[in-house]
C-alpha cells in the first residue's frame, strides 16, 4: 500500500500534464506538479525533509537559466543569444558534435 499512492499520483500527474484541459479547466505543467507534490507530502508517502534534500541545486539553477534565456527570446522574439547559438552550432567547427573521432577526421579530409 506504501508504494500505491505515489504510483497514482504519478499516473493522475502524467495524465493531467498530457491532457491540459478538463471540461473548462486548464491545467498548467507547474500547476499539476506542484499538486503532485502537495498530495504525495499531504499523504506522507514522502516526508518533508526528505524531499527537500532531493532537491539538485544544479539541475534548478540549469533550468531556471534555460527557461529565462527562452522566455526572453520568446517574448521579445529575438534571435538566441550569440554565445547559446555557438554552442548548439560548435562554433561552426566541424566535427564538434561527432561521437567518432572517423567522423571528424572525414569532414576535416573534405575541408
């Protein structure tokens, strides 16, 4: 039984991020996970401190800073930062994404 209320919440979360919408209400991703939470908390399937030390501080700040150079580049509807295109293009160097070393020697042989 210990395991079960997690399982449904899990379930009802997915469903629910998939979903989006019941009838007329709408469901945003935050919204759903932060009920989530609230329900394996409220029903002690996780205890507080225990979530708290789950919590990665890299992976927050990771998304934090993802999701603000998104945002602004969303709303003001401009071109990705210079240094975010470099690095998801390797800086125009061919080969930087290969996982061969055969690969970046046959594009090096083309240049």
């Amino acid at each position: 039984m210990g395991t079960l209320i997690p399982l449904v919440v899990l379930v009802i979360v997915f469903l629910l991020i998939a979903v989006r919408k019941i009838g007329n209400v709408n469901f945003r991703i935050w919204q759903v996970m932060l009920l989530g939470a609230a329900a394996v908390l409220a029903t002690g399937s996780i205890a507080p401190l225990d979530a708290l030390a789950s919590i990665n501080l890299d992976v927050m700040l990771f998304l934090f800073f993802m999701f603000v150079i998104g945002g602004g580049t969303r709303v003001e509807r401009l071109p990705p930062p210079p240094l975010l295109s470099l690095l998801l293009t390797g800086g125009g160097r061919p080969g930087i994404w290969s996982f061969s070393s055969s690969s970046a020697q046959a594009s090096s042989r083309r240049s």
